[in-house]
C-alpha cells in the first residue's frame, strides 16, 4: 500500500497534516477540564459552518449512517410517516434504514442522475391535508451520482402549504466544502460525518439539531440510548459526555473548523468550485459526461462521470488502483459500471486534481477508450490558470 | 494540557507508542483490498484475545455503550424479559439502556463492591420455569468499583437448570487483560472497546456474537441499522464494510492483538495481576482498603479505594491533577467521594504504577491524610521486585 | 504552508509515510543495547545500496557538505594536490571547501551541462608521473545541472596510468536512486547525505570508506574530530558512537533501505528512470532541451531545463510556489535564470511526476511562454503508460 | 524496546508531545520563504535562553562535539595556547579535541566532582602577563559528575587582570535548564546541543557568538567549511542556509524555545532546582552522597550518585534497563563503576523525577545495596510537596 498519491474517492477524503497531528492525541482524561477545551470550540466552529446560530450541535462517535439513525429516532415513532425520494444510493440506503426502523416512507422514485424531485416534493405535501407526514428526508449532495439539490427550493414547498414536517437533510458529502445554510433553510436535523467536507478521518457523526427538532424528542418513541440526542446535550452542558467520546477527532474537528474558517468558507466553497469546474471542463473534453443530469445539479464536491456505451467503468477504477495507485470510486447500484467518480471535496488543490485527471486519462487510454491523452488535462489546466489563486489551503 | 505523566484512569488508557503510529494513517481506500490486509487481522487476533473459534466477531465504529447497544438490539425484542444486576455505576447503565429499548429488566440489586450475585442468579434461573427470561446480562469486570467477577459461575447457574437466555457479558474493562474465556464460559454477546485493554483510543466497540446470538437475530425485532450483526457479517464476507469504517483504528486493533499475543496472553494477565497487587499492597500500607469486598473479587484492572471517614476522595483527584498533572478516577453513584480509582489496565508498568502511588500519597498528604509518604511506594515496590519480570511490553 | 502538494526540488525529497514514522522517535538510550538494533541495519542496508561488501560506512550527524569535508579532512594533508572539475554549482562547492582546507586543487573547467571531463582528468593523471596528486574528485551527479557523469570512466582513467590517487566521489544526488558501484568503480571514498535518494530528512551525511582510504587516515594531516573515521568505527565495534547519534534518522535509514532493498535495486532505477524520462519527454514536447549536453550524460534524479532566450527561468519557480503551491529548483550559478529544475528522486510516482509536469505548464503558461497546455504531460503519459508497471513503491 | 517510561540520562532527553509533532514535518523548500518563518523565530528564541542581545545566533546540523568544534576552529589559530581545567569526561573530551586541532592546551588537572578551578584560571592568566593564552575554556555543567560552575567567577579572573583571551563556554547539559548569562558573564562562544535542555533528539549544535569571537574569525586560522561561523551569518541574512539544513528540528527549535518562554525561564529553572533538590534528598536519604564535592557544585540537570564501597554503580544501570525497562545514565572515565547518574534536565515533571528514584531503589535492593525500599521516594515527595506548584510543563 503506497500513500504518496492522493485519494479520489468522495471520502474518505485526503486529511492535512496539522489535522493527523490534532487527531494523533495522547490519552486524555475526558472527564478533566482540558476536554472542554477541545470540544467547545469544536461545536462552536460547527455551528459557523453550518450557519445556524439557533440549533445544537450533537457529536456521535460514528458514522454519517449512525448520524441518520440519530436523526429519526430521535424526532420519530414507529409507524410515522416519512416523505424520501430515491435518486441515488445513499438517499436508497436512508430510506432502508428509516423502513428498518418501522417508518412509513412514502418514497418518490427519481432518475439517478437527478435532484430531489422538488415539485414532486411539493405535490406530496400539498396533498397531505392532515400532515400525516411527520418528516421530510431529503440528501443534498448524492455522493452516487454527483448531484448536487436544492435544499432551498424543498424548505419553500413546505413553506407553502405551511407544512409542520420536519426537515431532515443529509449533509454529508456536501457540509465543509459546499455551502450550507442550517438556519435559512430551516433545516431540523442536518447529519453529516468527519471524513468528508471536515477533513479527518471516519469516526465522528456530526449532527446539527433544530430547537424543534429537540421539542420533537419529548414525544418521539423511536428507541435509543447511544444515539440520544437529550443525553448528549445534557452532558455537555456541564462539560461532559455521556459515555467515551473520540478525544483525538474532536481535537482534529476544532482544527477542521479553524482550517475552513481560516481559509473562509467562501474561498473554500470557490475552491471546490473551481477544482470541480476543472474536472467537469476535462470530462467534456474526454468527449463524456456527468451523471448530473443538469448544469444546476453539478456537484463541486464529486463528479460521477459516464463511460461510453460498451466500456465498464469499474474497470477504470481498478485498473487505475493497481497500475498507478490511484483511488476513484466507483459506480453504486443502478449505475454500477456505467460510471465512474472523482471525489474532489475535503483537502484538494490544483495541482492534485490534475493528477487524478491525468490519470484517469492513463487508465482509460489503457482500457482501449477513444481519449485523447493530456486532452482532459489541458482543459483544466487552461480552466484553473483563468480562474484565480490555486493555492493549497492558506491555512494548512 | 501536559502529556508528560501517564494517566491512571480507568480507560482511556495510555496508548503504546507503535500503537499511536498504527492509527494515525493517511487516507485509505476502504473499498480497496488493502481494507481486508488490515481487517482480517484484526478480527483474527480478537477471537484469540476473547479465545474463541466460534464466535464471530463484529466491529462498529462506536464505543463500549454502542457495544451493549448492539448486544441487545441484535437479539432481543421489545418486551423481552431480561436478567441484570445492579452493583455499580457501569451495571446500572447497561440496565438503564436496556429499559430505554423496552425490555423488561428484572433488576437484582447488590453491593457497590459486591460481584455478579451469583446465588440470586441461579435463584431467579430456576424459578424462571417458563424460560421468560430471554437473556442474563453480567458485568465481568465492574469499573465503578474495581470488582471482578466470575462469569464461568454464571454460565453454571445457567447450565445448572438448563436454561436457554442468551448470555451477554460486558467485557469491556476486562478483556485484554484479564483473562476472558468467551467459549469456555459460553458467552454469546461480548462486548468491548478499543480503549481499555487494547490500548487504543476510544472509537470501537468490538463484539463478540456466538452463532446462537446470531441465530437469535433471525427473530429480534428491537430495531438496528448502523449496529446490524447481519449487515456487518453480510459486508466483511465480501471484505467491506456496511459504511465507511475507522480504518486507522482498525489497523491499530491489528497492531495491538499483535502486541498482546506476542507478549502472551498469559504473561499480559501476570503482568495486571503482579501490578495491581502492588497497588493493593500500597492500599493497605495507606490502612485503607479496596472498594470490592473481598479478595475473590479484586480487579486487576482498576483499584477503586475506599478513603477514611470524613474525607472526600473526589479532593483526591482533583488535586492530583492539578498540582502534579496526574489523572486519577473518581467514585461514581453511590460511591462518589467515597472511593477514588487508580486505573492500570492496558499499556502500564510496573513503574508508571510506582509514580501513580507515589503522587496519590502526596495528594493524600496534602489533603491532610494520615498518610505515610513512600509507605505505599514501598510495599509495591517489594512486591514488585519479588515477582518476576517487570519490564515494559516486550513487543511495544 | 502547505503540504498537500508533493515537491519538486531535487532534494530534500519527498519523505514516504513510513520513514516519516520511523524517524519520529522518543527518545533512546543511545549506549543502551538497542541502539545497535537500529545502526547494524542501517550499516548493512547502505553497504548493499552502495553496493560494497569491503568498504566501511560512516554516519554523521550532519550534511552532504559534512561528507565532503570528512572525506578530504580524513585522508589528506595540508597543501596536498587533488585533481577535481568544476562544471556545476556542487562541483564548485566542493572545491571551494578544499581550497578552504589547504589543499592545492588542480581545477579542470568544464561547461555547465557538461559532465565529468574524463579525458582531461586522464591527460592530468598521466602528466602527473610523480604523483602528487593525492586525490581525484568527481560529482557523480551535478545537482545543479542535471548532469550524471560516468564515474566508471574515471577509474579507468586512473588504472590506465596505474595512479595511485584516492578516488573521492560525491554521490550525494545519485545513492539511493541511480546505480552506485562503489566497489566495482574503485571508489575510495563515496558521500551521500539522508535527504536525497534514501528520502530522510537532512541531517545525515552517509560516506563509505574503502580500506585504501582507511589506511590513508594514519598520515593524513588535515584535523579533524567531528568527523573522524577511526573515532566513528572505534565506537561502532562496540556498538556505541562517538557522540550523541541522531537516532531517529538512523532509525529511518534503517526502514528507507529495507524500503530500497524490498523494491529492489534495479525496479527503484527503473522506476527513476521511467519518470526522468517521461519528464525529458515533457522537456521535448514543451520545444525545450535539458541542460545536459548530450543524451547519456541526462540524469534519472534530477531535470535541469534550459528555457527559452528572454525568459527568466527563476521567475517559474517563483509563480509555481506562489500560485500553485509546488517546488521546482531555481538554476544556481552560471545557469542561474537559464534553467530551472525537476527533481524527481527518492520518493516519487509517475503520477506525482505528472502533476509537476502540468503544474510547470500552467506557470509557463502564466508567464508568456509559447507552450501548449498538456502538451507535456501528453507525451510523459504516453511513456508512463507504455513503460511498465507504475505503481507506487511496493514496500511503503 | 519500550517508550512507556521516561528516560533518566542526561541526555537525550524525553521529548514533549508537541515538540515530537513539531521536528516530524514533511518536506518543505528551505530555499523558499516558509524557511524563514521557521529559523527566524528560533534563532530570537534562543538569544532569549542564552540572555543575549548582542551575539549572533548559528545552528549547524550536528551535535554538541560539533559546536565545540566551532568554537575553537572559527576563533583560533593553529599553536594558539588556550587554558582548560580537566575535572569530568566532558571537559577532559574537549581539551582532547582542542589537541587534536593543533592548539597548545593548558590544562589544569582538578578532581572529578569539583567544579573550574577558578583561583588556578586566575593565577595562569595573572601569570600570562605576555597574553599568549588566546581562549579560556570552560565547561558549565560536567555531565559526568554533575557538577555546576560558576561561570561568572571565570569571567571575574579574566576581568581582573583586564586579559583579552576569548572565554569559551560548554553549556551542552546546562542551557535552557538553568540559568545561563551570556552577556552578563561576558561568554564569547557558548556552545549547547538540541537533545538536553531544548527536549530536541539529537541533531542540532546550538552556538553563541559575540562579536569579539566573530572578529577573531577574520584571523583565526584552522580550517572550517562546513562549521564557519561567516558563511552561517552571510546566509541567514537573506533568509537562506549554506547547505541544507534540518528544518524539522529547527521548527521543533522554535517549538521548544516558546514553551520555555511561555513556562517563563525562572520558573523552569525553579521546576530543575525543585526536581533536582528531590532527587538529592533522596540520595541522602539512601546513605549515599552526590558525586559533586559541595553544595554549591550541585547540578540541577543531572546527579551522579556515589555508590558504596564494594558495589560496581554500572550494574545498577544495567539491572534498571533489563529488568525494569528504565535508563540512567552510567559513569564514565575515572569514576567509572563509583557512580551512576540520574538525568532530570529537560521534559522532567516531580511525578517522572519519583518514578526513577523509586526505581533505583528497586535496583539498588536487587543487587544487594543496603536500602530501604522507598526511603528516597519518602524524602523526595516530602520536599516536592512543600515545594510549589509541581504541575507538568503548563506550556505542552
């Protein structure tokens, strides 16, 4: 195993080195003083990247999937009725986890290569006259396909027909490296993890939780004791955690933050921009296209990219693990072997991006594709010169 | 914040040096096949710390609470009847998670200091002529209280009528140093963490399920997704994982099972064994005693000790980490400032414990204590010296 | 700061992640048995990349400028001849340091881009018939022109004439990544330091010595004590040192030649000389030529590029580490402002090579020069992918 | 090999978290600006440790024998008389090294355990009425019998008979862990390592040079490259280093230099005078002397300890290794075998300081000393606890 290339995977992503350092942390006594040195500025710079002055920050010892279950058995009973569309495989894979947890989800089918079906969205609620539907699921950026929706757009359906549901977003692949507005969205329950847009390793569900999605708690039958959100809040409140937190991510979370706000989130958001706008220039310049249906639906922070007919993308990923120790990720569920996916989200720069790039070109060339070598490189290179300062993160 | 004294707290637990450098990885492709080079170890090295061969295990990005969550959220159904005692603070939490999930938890109440009631087990075993009783639950090693109790004498009572409960122990202060027979005892659930006795940062629980806990699962209807046995068992066979797992604190697990089969189980429980007698025999120069109420049931893992009258042993630990920077456990629940603990589980030597008594006697002495400085020092000292090899881990 | 971005300074190299941890050590007891556990090793693994079983290896604590003076202080005397070139900015280093030690150094001026002047060190060993030469240096590669000489060659020069003269060799940007037979060229004294092909951080200069240049150190004159070879040999055959041994470095020798030994000799060449070659190829198709003169004098360490009149190389190196956060190497000297340089030895794949390529692209293109954006990393790709397996080292 | 306990030599000391984090960096351009941003602040840090403000601060990649080398090579001549008291290992290895460079030594024989032999320095330079003395030599801390001079009296002999020589200071095993005046005491070179009070590995020879030494470089006339003090300060004015530096000890330089700051130095002096004086107690306690000859030569950075008559101090040493995983330092040249030392310079916290008293005494009772077990820790704890705030470093 060799770790003197970058990761193209859509997260794990590739972690700085003050963020190993902050990670890498001695045993410290959770219990003293010093935890609260670590953790508060931890959630404070969550709430900052979030934007939401007005939620609380939960912090699980899990994963993004752990931070779904958070989010529903918290706010839910069993039998409830959940509203979800189904467009790529991790909004598949919520639906399947809320089912399992004995909700009703009325689940919208939707391309996988499209957003959430806003007007869809809007049609369900409209309908629902006696507010049955208890929640709104809905996954922002679908690491799958790389499409990036338009949460907005979801909190005026419900806003139209002043709909009670809660509004339940997956932010994982999205949150640190895409913009995200807790409070003007009025999203309740936004669930992310470490190892994506905050930089660090997998281990730590981050969850930000609305003042009514905490009045939900009260009522919400949906067992759970790990993943309690009273439980946790409780806790801190006296500098505390309810059970053994994860010292050294926290400590690398409140250096995530730094980083990002450092930086300022603007200019991270411009620089997952661009970089992303580069990959997206080389795809065409491949002659294919994003899995993104639409302009609108491009996600800055993967691209998922579809091979000519009679090619397997898979094969790009593994052909490019072995020859050239590169990681990319490849297709999931209905548009397995039909795609392959450049991650570009977390810690990437410039000159990173081309080498993934530029080796898909290899790896493609090696599989027999009709591609142009340095084809899709030049229209990155010619993309990232015109379009401002490429430096690596300032604050790194 | 100073790193510079070893913790004796009961878990986290002082991390090995090569242990620190096994978790703290670049970013790894989990979906790749170099995932199952770390994982497979790992896993392999457990059963033989846990000493079983037929038991599988499961490894889930949580800590020890989401271990005892997934024990019974795994096996059990709402309304399920339960055994459990209650004898310290640990105890009590795993009952009061098991209530919070809806089982019926037939409570039986002993000792802070007092082990597993065996008698009252068989008692309640053999009254329970209809077998309502679904599972037994047992706390081998009480952290609160510094008791170990002996599971192979439950598993007595249990065989003793025959009795079909599932039998689910929380290993969690225990397992990796002090000796656990998962088979032996016919344990179905065993549940650790990572940060006790393999020496790593929280971030895992790590469970022990035997094939009857897994056949146990075809009919248990207490909902799980991110802590399914199936889900994970269904992925490892395939070398994944259900979701994005903590890939350096596995590669740390496979460290440490190699660092604790290379010193030797037996010499790692020796090893326990002659450092906390040195801390008992330091205890009772100070003319205190342990919290556990008698010998039988003394912890090799942690000293949890009794203070005189009229003293507050909470004082005990705050002013040993404030003056000499030295993290001691206080008493919880009905213990609290009566009993301070000095943890010396995991990664600890026969001189790291040497400077925990030796501060605990000038924290004592400074809070006006009729203490003996270096009294405690010496009886451990003697003892060390008389038995056996001290030096540190051989394989660290 | 950053580090996201690999460097392309022709050392100190890249440092993979294993040396990085192997160097990062708490601290040992250097007169303690286990230090010889570290230095045995590391002696041993040199002697085989130096390819010597009858020379001496000698470490310091210091750099490749320490090796050079260690080499001339040991083995000669005051107003002592030594016959040596200058065609390069570390040649000129070298004599300067000889000049400052007394020695009377018998410069052959030779062009920057050319090689040793093999024929004009022969005509001067031949015309030496009383032998006052005393030494003969030669670069083996000229970092600062990208120029490798053959160094077979010059011993040949000296059998000819049956000369007697010490052979002093710098290898310190060759060892580790290009061929170094000290044994089979009849090198007397070979100097490296840690930060080039074996991928260390600096602070070592490595040198072996051969018994002829041990021998030489009974009369030779100049003083030395820092850097003496007896007092170095005298304390490793007891396994101990001199002074304080920098033994984190030692102890990242050791895993860097274990890293080299495991890759194998010939697959690290070949691999260095499949990136070198890609990036010549980039070179050609930018319409520019390296520095070196003639094809066989290129070097597989490092890329010295000759750019076009009324462009000042210098002003890439700037912009590429302002705007794009990469290393190149400023020209030095004669050169400085004509060239500018690709180091590519030690730790580097081809897709690291590429992202240099691209990025050199980008801030030519940035400056005004008639270059065609991919065109480089085009034709290095082509030779990547036609040329082997890239994959990363195997052993890291 | 174990880390999990501290380190008693006198160097290499035990290295803080931070400062590990600190020298483990990756590559980075030291041709480039972020160069700067390191050494400058560790070069002004260090002024600051030494109590300077008109010398000139040069670090050279290499160790404390190194910079004694630099002291004498950069302001002497070949034949220049130079005085020096031979009075430990250090100072005897010194004037060895003063010979061997040519210089005509004039040494004064004193006993191991005394400090400079100030009265016999002021006579030789009353005597010298010619001033053919061209250098005092003076070694502040013997490390080899922890014996502390005082500097300031050497400089008082010179003063008193207004004698030119240049005053030479070896502070290896003093500076940064107790008090050190450059200016005040008219040192013209003081010379320290990176691996004692600085809590570096080895590495760095840390130099001092006040203008009077750096005027003497312009006819001094031994030979120097790689340790010229002129081609050290012409580089650094630019921002620049004359060959490649060791920029990962040099940040891990500017690291060590904040928290001795940021500790504040009296109050770090106070810590070594508090753990030393423990250490002392102890040593009576156990019937046993400090090799040093009084009270006022006492060493806070190390204590060699007189072993009774009939016992071999080195087993000591040896058993502590072996059987307890623990390593003091040994004696050397003539009181070989009649000590063994305890190093507590540098990272030292009262609670570390206990654990190798106790362990000496462990030792000290297996080989059939006459001890009472935990006597030394009992007078140890008794001056730590009515000696102030004992608290780990409060800046790591």
């Amino acid at each position: 195993m060799s770790f003197q290339n970058p990761v193209f995977i859509p997260g794990p992503t590739n972690i700085p080195e003050v963020i190993r350092k902050a990670c890498d942390m001695p045993t410290l006594d959770h219990r003293s003083a010093e935890f609260r040195k670590i953790f508060d500025p931890a959630v404070a710079g969550v709430k900052k990247v979030l934007k939401t002055t007005s939620a609380e920050i939960v912090i699980f010892p899990a994963s993004g999937t752990g931070g779904w279950e958070a989010a529903i058995c918290n706010t839910l009973s069993p039998g409830d009725k959940v509203l979800a569309a189904r467009h790529g495989m991790f909004s598949h894979r919520w639906i399947d986890l809320c089912q399992r947890h004995g909700l009703d989800v009325q689940v919208i089918e939707a391309g996988w290569g499209d957003g959430v079906p806003v007007d869809a969205y809007a049609k369900a609620l409209r309908d629902d006259t006696d507010h049955k539907i208890k929640a709104v699921l809905a996954t922002h950026n679908e690491t799958a396909t790389g499409v990036l929706s338009d949460i907005a757009q979801v909190r005026k359906a419900l806003d139209a027909v002043n709909h009670p549901a809660l509004f339940l977003v997956d932010g994982v692949s999205s949150i640190g490296s895409v913009d995200f507005q807790m409070d003007a969205w009025g999203v309740d329950v936004a669930v992310t993890g470490s190892q994506k847009g905050f930089m660090l390793p997998a281990g730590l569900a981050i969850v930000g939780v609305s003042q009514k999605a905490l009045a939900a708690t009260e009522t919400a039958q949906l067992s759970r004791t790990f993943f309690d959100f009273n439980d946790m809040l409780k806790s801190y409140a006296t500098g505390g955690y309810p059970y053994t937190p994860a010292v050294g991510l926290l400590n690398g979370l409140a250096t995530a933050v730094d980083m990002l706000l450092e930086e300022g989130l603007d200019t991270v958001f411009a620089r997952h921009h661009r970089i992303a706008e580069g990959v997206r220039r080389a795809v065409f310049a491949w002659g294919m296209t994003p899995c993104a249906n639409s302009p609108e639906l491009y996600s800055n922070t993967v691209t998922a990219i579809r091979v000519p007919e009679g090619f397997n993308a898979t094969e790009i990923v593994t052909l490019a693990a072995k020859t050239y120790g590169i990681a990319f990720g490849v297709g999931l569920g209905e548009v397995a072997g039909k795609v392959f996916r450049i991650g570009h989200l977390g810690s990437m720069t410039d000159v990173m991006a081309l080498s993934g790039i530029a080796t898909a070109e290899m790896a493609m060339a090696d599989l027999g594709y009709p591609i142009t070598l340095g084809s899709g490189v030049a229209a990155a290179q010619d993309y990232y010169r015109s379009h401002g300062n490429a430096t690596a993160l300032a604050a790194e």
